[in-house]
C-alpha cells in the first residue's frame, strides 16, 4: 500500500546550493525535525537534523558553509511500498526519528516521522477543543463548582433544543439515565423488559438494578439494531407467558438508530414504552430526526470514548416536563419541595455538576464537525482498504444517517478478529471486538433470547466475526493509513493461515 498523506513538505527540501543556515531554517519551518538536501536531479543526497547541524558547527564550520560540502553517508530510505510498522521497526533497528520515502529515481516523496506512527492509537479519545475552557473557566469565576449551576441549565436546554425534544436532565452518566428511565416508567421487582441483546452491558445492568427480568432481542444484519421481526416475537411470548413486556430499551448500536418506523408501531399495538438508549447515537438520525427522540424516553452518554464528553457524565431526554422534572428530583436525593429535608421516595445522587456541563457545552457545540469527521474518517477506511473482499462495512441503511462513532466491520468466515486485534496491538493500535450479545454473557445466562425465527443469531454472527477500528474525530489521515496498513497485513497473514 502507498503512503499518499506522508508527502515531504516544500519546506522540508533543500536545494543543491542551500548552506547550515538554510537547513537550520528549514527545520524552523517544517517542524518535521529533518530537511533533506537534494542534487540537482532532486534526487536525496543528505539529511541533516538538528543535532547533525549543531555537531557540525562544533566541529568548527561557518553557519554559512554549504552543505555539499560536508562530509556524509548515504542516508537510509525506503520505497512507498513499505508499511508503517515496517518503517518504524527500520527506524528502530538505526535508531532515528525520520525515514524518507524515495521513488524509483531516488527522488523523495515522503517521509515517516516516529512521532506520526509511532505512538499508540486509541480506539476512541476525548477531542478537547478551545470553547470547553471558556465554560469551565466562567463555574470557577463564580465560584458555581458544583452541584447544579448555569451549565447545567444552559447544557440541558442545548442538547433538548440539538436533539428536537422537549426536555433534558444532565446527569452523572448515561447508566444513571438509564437507571431513571426504568423508574420513571414505573418497572420494579419481576417485571419483563426487552432489550437489544447486541449492545454495552450499560443497556442491561440497570434492569437488574431495578429487580426486573431482561429478555434479550435479537439484531438484524441491515442495521446491527433490534430486529423488528424478533420483537414482535418476543413482546407475543411475552404477553402469552402472562409476563407482559412493561418496557422495551432499543439500542442506537455504533451511532446508526435503529429502524424506528417498523419498530415503533409494534411497541405501540402491545402498548409498551420505549427507551431509545442513545448513548452512542448523539448526532445520528433517523428519517431527518435525531436520535434520542424515538422514545418515551431516550438516553445519552457523554463517556470519555463518546462522540462528544464531559468525562463521564449522561442525559435522560423526554417530551413529558413532568417526566424529565421527576428525573431531576430523583437524581438530587429525591428531595420534596419543603424547607427543610422531607424525602418521600428513594433518591440517588445522580446530577451532573456545573464544571462537567460546561465542558459539555464547549463539546456540544462541535458536534457536527466531531460527526463529520468520525464520517469521513469511515470513508477513509472504505476507501482505502476497497480493495479487501474479507472486510464487509457496517451498513448504513436507507433514512439512517449515522455518526460513525466507531468505524464497524465484519471479516470473512475464517478469520479470527481476536487474531486481528491481538496482532494490531502489537503495533500499539487499538482495535476491539463487537460487543459480546448479553445473551452471550455469563451474568445474564438465565435469561431468555429471542430471534427472529429462523436459527439465526445475528448478534452472535456480528460479536464472532466484527471489528470496531479506532475512530477517534482527532486521528490523523497518517494514523488512519497507518491502521490500514496494518490491518490489511494482519488480514493477509490470516487468509495465509
Ligand atoms: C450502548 C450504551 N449504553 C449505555 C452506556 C453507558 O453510558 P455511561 O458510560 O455514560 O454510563 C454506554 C457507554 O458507555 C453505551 O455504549
């Protein structure tokens, strides 16, 4: 594979003629911490960097000698086709920072910088922008820390008025919003309630959290999302076992809304509310709407990996005032309204602070340039590794827009994606598997799984042969090659075995 973003910058290339000064200002220039000197067929004759400059100086040159002048060796170099992993261990074994990249004429056309591709690369980072500190600074001015505050109202009303929902309550994390969502709906001990089987356990903890009994919902392969076909099923077993569903939690799984016009009108025939969790779906939509609406009442996480974060912190969004306002009470300790402590229901401590909501308005107002870029960094990957028949993209189905929060695949029959995994962290890039199905997990082994018919278990196909590959909205285009790269040695390595 080519190296097309690691092109050598006009600033990093001297002329035949260029003396110590030039090369010394280059280096102020480009940044790359190397300028590559060049004969008079542009061919690479030298590198210097900075401490070859200094050491010649030392050695009693004037700053204004030119640099043909000075003695030196054949600088090590390699063709485009060598990969990332494969220059940085070149530039282990001699021991240097900068590799060029020569074509076949020995002209340079690029130049591998340690720095660039040899750090680690996360799955998905928090993307810290400049408008966070304005908000963060304006809570410590006023001394408004905690609980509560103006970012915490203003926060609230942004992320209702982002999503088209009448109401917001910040909260301390998208668990804690589902959690409430499950006792606003009033589900306690020995209820049912169906849930997407393929997501993040989060979805699922709190119903034991509340002494009700999951049963898991199978995905369908056109969306990753709940299955409508084995909803109906289940919400129909369900209510012929004497145990009908009292709620359903379907997940926005990866940023992608699940397909809420054949998945709303069965909830409502068997009369069953829906908690969209859209933890991982801020920005998405649907048909035009944003996710999170979808619901009686949705959820949202602003977790360190999400698409936008306050840290750790979450949002239960509804339509009903008295709902979201129920919310904000039991998440204060389920305080009354009275002078002094009066508690007549079970509280918790679940508010969001004033400092965290204000990074999450600093974060707010990037969101569509934050789902831009997880966009196009997907489009990165499709493109790059086109060319890769053992790689199928997570689909993006007619009237879903997604956010790409991760950049999702599945890998043809064969292929062991922990081998994937395994063989990319050895060159320091995260890559993880798709969630395990809760019907698949030992904490919930006596609970019933329901699909949509057939022998199929698509959740479990996904989990057995997905990948989620870093994602972060602050990769570099040389990150992104660099995971490429390695991701379509590793799947070559696999197709050999
Ligand atoms: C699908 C899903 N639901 C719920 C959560 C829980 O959110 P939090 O980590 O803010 O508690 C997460 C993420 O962590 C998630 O991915």
């Amino acid at each position: 594979m080519t190296n097309p973003s690691a092109f050598v910058h006009a600033d990093t290339l001297l002329l035949p003629t260029a003396t110590i000064s030039d090369a010394f200002e280059s280096l102020t220039q480009s940044g790359k911490g190397a300028a590559l000197l060049l004969d008079s067929k542009g061919r690479l004759q030298h590198l210097f960097t900075d401490g070859d400059l200094r050491r010649v100086l030392l050695a009693g040159q004037s700053i204004e000698t030119p640099l043909a002048q000075l003695k030196h060796k054949t600088p090590h170099s390699v063709s485009p086709d060598v990969r990332h992993h494969e220059a940085l261990m070149l530039m282990d074994r001699y021991r240097i920072d900068q590799l060029p990249i020569l074509d076949n004429e020995g002209r340079p056309v690029g130049l591998h910088l340690r720095r660039d591709i040899g750090s680690r690369i996360w799955l998905s980072t928090p993307h810290i922008g400049e408008e966070e500190l304005q908000f963060v600074n304006q809570a410590f001015a006023s001394n408004w820390i905690a609980p509560l505050g103006p970012n915490v109202d203003a926060f609230e009303r942004e992320v209702a008025a982002k999503v088209e929902v009448g109401h917001a309550a910040a909260l301390s994390s998208g668990t804690a919003a589902i959690h409430l969502a499950l006792i606003l709906l009033g589900i306690s001990r020995g209820d049912r309630v169906l849930c997407s089987s393929l997501t993040f356990v989060a979805s699922a903890n709190p119903i034991l959290y509340v002494g009700a009994e999951p049963l898991f919902v199978d995905a369908e392969a056109g969306s990753w999302n709940m299955c409508p076909i084995a909803l109906e099923r289940a919400l129909e077993q369900s209510a012929r076992e004497g145990r009908p569903a009292r709620a359903v939690m379907v997940v926005d799984i990866y940023g992608q809304a699940a397909d809420y016009d054949r998945i709303r009108p069965i909830c409502d025939r068997y009369g069953v509310p829906i908690i969209e969790d859209a933890a991982e779906a801020l920005g998405a939509s649907y048909g035009g709407k944003p996710c999170g609406g979808f619901g009686r009442i949705g959820v949202f996480s602003f977790n360190g990996n999400k698409i936008i974060t306050t840290s750790g912190g979450g949002m239960l969004v509804a339509d009903d005032a008295d709902l979201v306002q129920h919310a904000r009470k039991l998440a204060t300790q389920a305080r009354e309204d009275c002078p002094w402590y009066e508690h007549k229901e079970i509280g918790y401590n679940y508010r969001m602070s004033n400092v965290l909501a204000g990074i999450g308005r600093g974060q707010l107002s990037r969101l569509e340039e934050r789902v831009a870029a997880r966009r196009a960094i997907f489009e990165r990957y499709h493109e790059a590794l086109a060319q890769i028949d053992a790689i199928e993209w997570m689909p993006e189905y007619e009237g879903s827009f997604s956010n790409r929060w991760l950049t999702t695949c599945t890998l043809g029959a064969g292929i062991d994606p922990q081998a994937v995994c395994d063989d990319l962290a050895r060159l320091d890039i995260e890559v993880r598997r798709v969630w395990k199905p809760m019907h698949r997990q030992p904490l919930f082994a006596s609970s019933q799984f329901v699909n949509s018919g057939s022998n199929l278990d698509v959740a479990s196909d996904l989990f057995e042969r997905g990948l989620c590959l870093p994602s972060g909205s602050n990769m570099t285009e040389e990150q992104i090659d660099r995971v490429c790269d390695a991701l379509s040695a590793a799947l070559g390595r696999a197709d050999r075995t």
